[in-house]
C-alpha cells in the first residue's frame, strides 16, 4: 500500500494543529510560548512532508482515539451505491476547512434569512440552483427527505392519498407517514419501470375506491434499487391531466444528470447534496415553481401572545435556516464543477454500460436493472456465479470482498455474493477498465468459465 | 496583520490538490503523469512551508472565485453572540477533513440505522451523548429547531397548547406552528427571567381561557436574547405537578454548561451541535427518558400497498437517518473536548463577568442582562456611550466596528452602537483581558469618561 495518501493526512492534521495556535492567540501576534509552539510545529509538517516526498514512515491510522482514518477514496476504488455522487470536490473540501466552524455562513447575515446572505454569495448560489433544476425558486435542505417533509407538511391533511412507486425510497413513506397521509404505490411491473400509464391507472383505482383524488404524486427518476429510468415526463403529463402536484425525486439524478423540472412538468424537484451533488450530509434541494412557492416556503403567521413577536419572513417548513455552515458551504464550492458534470451524464452512462458489459462476460453473472444501462447504480445478481465459488469456500461470502480488496475495490457490502448494488459514478476510464479487469481475474482464479 | 495564518490555509489546499490525485489514481499505484503530478504539488506544499516559516509571501484571499477564505478565528477575536460555541475543535476539524464526503458514516453500516453503526463507533457515541445530558435515549438531528420539531409532530394535534418564554427563539414557534399548535408565552417580567410561578400561572391561565392543560411546555435554560438563566428546576416541577412533557431547550447550556436533564425535570433535552456542540451546522441532539422514547423514536407503521414493504426500524419523526456524515464526525471528534469543557463552565462565567465587570467601567455602558452574568452571552446598551460619538462620527455607527477591527476585534454586527450582544465563550484570559482593554482604549481615544 501506498503510504502517502495517510501522510497527506498527517500533513494535514499537522497544520491544523499549527492553525489552533492562531486561534488562541492575540490578534497582536504570537507570543513567545506561541511561537516557540509554531516552530516545534513546522518542523513536524516539515518531517512528514519529507516523508511523503519520499514515500517512507509510519502510516497515521486514527484521527483520535477511536475515529479511524477514512482513506476509501483515495487508496481504493470505491463501488458503493449511493456514495460517489457525494464524494466532495477539492473545491468543497477546502471550502470545508476553512468554514466547518458551526454558524460560519452567518458572519454577514443582515436579514436574518441564509438564503439572502451575498456575503458569501449564498443568495446567487439560491438563484442558480433554481436555474439549474429549470424551476423557479430553491431553497437548500438538510437532505433530500427534508425536501419531501417540507412539501407533505405543506400540502397534506390527514388521510390524504399520495401516489408513489413501489421502488420509493422509504423517507417519502416516512415524510407521508408523520403527516398522516396514505401511501399508494404505483406497481413497475416485470421491468421495474414507472410509467406515466401506470399512474394514471393507479389515480383511477384511489378515484374508484376512495371517492377522491391523490393529493399528491411522488415519483423517483431513478430509483434506489435499480437504478431504472422511470417516465418522469410521461408522470408529468399524468399529473397535469389531473391537476395533482408533482414531485420530481432526484435524489440520483440532481448534480449527476441535466434535470428540467419544468420541462418535466414537475411542480416541485428534491435533490441531495450527499447523494448527488458532491456535499457534506445532510443536504439537499427543494425547488419549485413560482405557483407553488408561496405555499410552501410562506411566511410564519404565528404571533406570541405576550411579546406580540412575529415571524414572517420566516419560513416555517423550513423551520427558518437551514444549513447555516459547511454542508452549505461545500454545496456551492462543489456547484462550478457539479454544474459541468452534469453536461458529461451520458459518457458515465457509456462507462457504466462498459463495466456492465465486461461483468457480463462472466458466466453466471446477471444484470437485474434494465440493460443497456441508463444510470451508474446498478442491480447485479451473482447467484450463479460468484456465489457457487461462497458455497464451499472457507471463507464463505467474504471470499468476493476479500478478493475485491486485495485488488483495491471496495464498497460493496463485505459478504454479498448474491444479489448486490454498485455504482460506477465518477470513475475515469483507468479505473472503469481496472475495475472490470478485477473482476474477470477473480472469476479466472476460481476457474469460472468467462465468454 | 500576520500573513502565517493565511499560508496555513494556502497549504491546507495544496495538500487537498495532493490528495485529490490519489482520488483519481489506480490502487495499484500512481502512474507516470501523476507522479510527475505528485512532485510538482509537493513542491508547491514546501514552497508555501517555507513561507510560512519566514512570513513572507502574498495573502490568499479565496477559497475559490466567489468564496472568500473565512480567517475571523485566526486573526481575529471574534465576539459574535452565537457562534463561539460552535467553533470547532482541532480533533473536529481533522475528522471533517477524512470524514467530509456525503455519506462517509455509511462505509459499515450494518442495520440500516445511523445509531447502530460501530465503525466509527456512532453508537457508543449515542449511548454517551444521553447520559451526558442526564437521559436515557438520545439521536442527533440537524439543528435543535429539528428537535423541537420532532418533539412537537409526536405530542401535539392541532390546537394543542404550547407553553414557551416571552424569550423564546423562533425556531419552537415555527415547529408549532408547523403542526397547528396553539403557543402561549409566559411573562418573563422586569428582570427578564423565566420562573416555575410564572409558568404555573400561565398554565392556570390557559386552563381558565381554554378549558384544557396545555399539551407541551418549552422553555430555555438560557435565552438568546440576554442569555439569561432561567428557572428550569422550578419549570421541571411545576411540569411534574401538572404531568405535562417539559421539553429543555438547551441550544444555548448543552455542550457549554453541565446539564442534567432529569435532575431538572426535563422530559426532552434538546442541544445544538454548531451552537453549542463544537460541531458543524446543521446538528444537534434531541434526549429523552424511558417513558418518552417509544413515542418520539417510534418505528414506521406505514407500509406499501403493493409492495407490501415496512420500515419498522426506521424512525419517522427522524425520517430515518440523520447526519450522516462530515457533521456527525465533527460532534463525535468534538466530544471528548466537549465533556471537559463543561467541567470547565465556571471559569467562563468568571471571565465572562471580569469583562463586564471592565466594559462597564466605561460611563454610560449598561448591561441589559441579569448581572453579575451566569452566561457568556450577554445585551449590552451602548447608547449612552459609543452611541453619542456615533451621532457626530463621520462614520455614523461604524465608528465602534472600525475600531474594533482595526484592534482585532469582530463578531458584532457592523453599525451597532446602541444595543446589542456578545459573547466571550471560549476565549482564554489573554483574549479576555486584551478584549477588554480595547474597549478601554476606544473610549479613551475619543475622551469618554472611563470609571
């Protein structure tokens, strides 16, 4: 193992360490024991830097105690489903250091509302963002979820019917649940792919038995199991005809695919900033249109009976700020480089489908989200195939992850030879052959026939 | 002004440029191009050392384009009234740097539930996270606001009655009025202090004006707005006497000032991470006992009509997971400093006292806070002081802010001379006494009568 990915960290930790100095100290200057401290502390990144320089030295393990060092993404290949659209840019991550600190984003919060903060510009950040999912106002969210509590709570009574998929992430049936709302889902079918038909028949069916129409419509454009496109458009139209509000789940999509919610015919788009759009979790977007906004991000009306207080520029489902420090922060240094990723969606699908094609060639191997691929995340079953080789090997489900790690992959679930997830997000072409290479070396050791 | 602190930072990116090669690179080792990649940046980190060590070099002054480098803990002494408590620690922001990726908690999550993962070991940092505020069971939610929110979705109906403070911060009206709650304030009278009396009269009141005992008492062991401390013991009993759920605001104790929740009475204890917690925004903790936990941390009941899916172990009023990531690792770095701190509260209210005790030397200045302190935040009234030179200064209320910046001082809002908050936690004595010498020294500099 390459030993300098953990010095960059010792390095880093180090002059973290010569950074508290300076927090200590008067504005004036350091003081003698300070600076006597600073030097002793120089010296130390000197030596480590040294030692990265020449590959040599102890490797750092702990941040503390009983923190570990996370070096998945810089000494293996990460294949995890729902992490690389999370993984931070340079930009976020220096944007992190330098505001981690708690309430860092308020340092010129003149209106007491962080989306109207210019300094740094998270007002332009706000106005961008609703550009860039096509609708017309955004507000950031800690979290996807957050997004669809926000609108259930807004546009939800007890009892009323909301029309989702039965591949829905679970936070849509909990952000439903804690209003009181029913869940109806929309069946996929054999090919595990939402159509605009389905849920127009599934409207019908509540009519039919309910005697009143859904309230709203929640509908994933690629969902977490598969990784499946599902018609959103096709939903849209469905939802107009209706005249039922409808919310585009891009959780994997927003910051990884070019995303219209207007051209969609969605009235609201939820997107993730730890899923999608390279951030600290949790974050995430609530966009909408300029109909919808003034329901769902209103003002508070609630008045205190003694200090006749009010609160109205205040809004309520998003219980005033949101992310008022890092999570929001590394969204928009992140934003530059997500907004052209964005516009390169189809060479990562072209990857995917490479990958895909190569996994393939091992016999056994079987692809469960629809093929060719449209998304990076995708369903595989190695029942037939790497789980033959589990059954009598000694060390049984593991062997696959062991194999996987001895080569520098990791991310899959240590023990799943069966039916799994991976995602190829984010990989270059190096790592996209590499990967695929490893897993006909492992099929070739264990004499798996490959075609 | 010290250009070392700057370079610390110039560093701390060069390095992230470091590490994000090996983000790209094969495990099997760099190749010829990233080598050369590798050397070149090295270079560039001894470069920037070694302007660090001489203080020399010109000062970075962006993160990126539009981000500005964030240095008011390094160069200044920043007195701003909500932030010092969210600072955070060296361990903190180590953890940021290899925990920052969106999902990074996820690596070995086993169960599906934040609160179970062991690597790193989030639940052991559960279980100690509610005995350290006096609890039995605790999960961390992203802000206090997501706390009182939780807490208000599971008690209350809507026209359910709320107790709060005159005092009382937005963020637990707008999780009421979320819900439809009805909030009574109770009068914190002249001395602007929240006693158990006052609140059984209010209580007596609604019982009168409404025919029914209010559902949920909310009330703040120390206000945002005179940091003053309040009754909560007394609060805590009238609460038992009344059996009506007491919900500690501790967004402004938790973290700072040692706080034992059910030796107050508190059925809920709710504390913010980026206030309190030495953690980055959004974060916080929501406790509670035994008998509350089965309500508030309830399973999902809800489950799929076609899919027939549930979600039992998932946590509505959670809507699942919670912080997982960069946020969580920072409170959970943060925390064995966090324990010590609080031993430590005395001293910061003796300092935060010595400072008053200077500032008020200045003829004129007032403290609008209960004084001697019991909090590190204080209101001050400046308008018989500060504020008349202001009425002649060239730059009208600036004046104060300019002269303090000029001597190392931020955090206040620009232009506020007449009342106003501070807030001295955490600053060792050096930064106290200098703090207060140089409100000395203004008021010298412009010939106001110092006592």
């Amino acid at each position: 193992m390459d030993i300098r990915a953990r010095k960059i960290y010792e390095a880093l930790f180090a002059l973290e360490d010569l950074r508290e100095i300076f927090r200590h100290a008067l504005p004036t200057g350091l003081n003698d024991n300070e600076e006597e401290q600073f030097l002793d502390g120089v010296a130390r990144v000197e030596t480590i830097i040294k030692e990265l320089k020449e590959g040599k030295g102890s490797p750092l393990k702990y941040v503390e105690d009983t923190i570990e060092l996370r070096t998945r993404e810089e000494e293996y290949i990460n294949i995890n489903a729902i992490q690389p659209g999370g993984r931070l840019t340079p930009e976020a991550r220096k944007a992190l250091i330098t505001y981690g600190d708690g309430y860092s984003i308020c340092d010129k919060c003149l209106e007491g509302r962080l989306d109207k903060i210019r300094k740094p510009p998270v007002d332009e950040f706000h106005a961008e963002l609703a550009e860039f999912v096509g609708m017309d106002e955004a507000r950031v969210v800690p979290g996807a979820r957050r997004g669809f509590q926000a609108v259930a709570s807004s546009l939800l009574e007890r009892g009323d019917v909301v029309i989702v998929s039965d591949l829905a992430h679970y936070t849509e049936f909990l952000a439903v649940e804690n209003v009181g709302g029913v869940i109806k889902e929309v069946p996929s079918g054999e090919k595990h792919i939402i159509t605009g038909d389905a849920v127009a028949e599934k409207i019908e069916l509540v009519k039919k038995e309910l005697g009143r129409l859904p309230k709203l419509i929640i509908i994933e454009h690629f969902d977490y199991q598969f990784g499946n496109e599902h018609d959103v458009h096709g939903v849209g139209k469905v939802a107009k005809a209706y005249d039922i509000p409808f919310l585009y789940n891009g959780a994997y999509s927003v910051g990884m695919v070019p995303v219209n919610g207007k051209k969609i015919g969605a009235d609201f788009v939820v997107g993730s900033g730890h899923k999608g759009m390279a951030a600290v979790a949790p974050s995430g977007v609530l966009a909408t249109t300029d109909e919808w906004a003034p329901k769902v991000f209103r003002g508070s009306e609630i008045v205190g009976d003694v200090s006749d207080r009010t609160f109205k520029h205040k809004e309520p489902e998003m219980l005033g700020c949101t992310l008022m420090g890092g999570t929001l922060l590394s969204m928009m240094a992140s934003f530059p480089r997500v907004k052209e990723r964005v516009k390169r969606w189809e060479e990562e699908v072209e990857k995917s489908n490479y990958f895909i094609r190569e996994f393939l060639r091992i016999e056994g191997n079987k692809i469960l989200s629809e093929y060719p691929r449209k998304h990076t995340l995708s369903k595989v079953d190695t029942r037939n195939s790497f789980d033959k080789i589990a059954k009598t090997h000694k060390r049984r489900g593991f062997f696959l992850s062991d194999e996987l790690k001895r080569r520098g992959i990791v991310g899959e679930f240590a023990g799943s030879t069966r039916v799994w997830e991976l995602n190829t997000y984010g990989l270059n072409w190096d790592r996209i052959k590499y990967l695929s290479e490893v897993f006909i070396e492992i099929a070739g050791k264990y004499e798996m026939p490959v075609g």
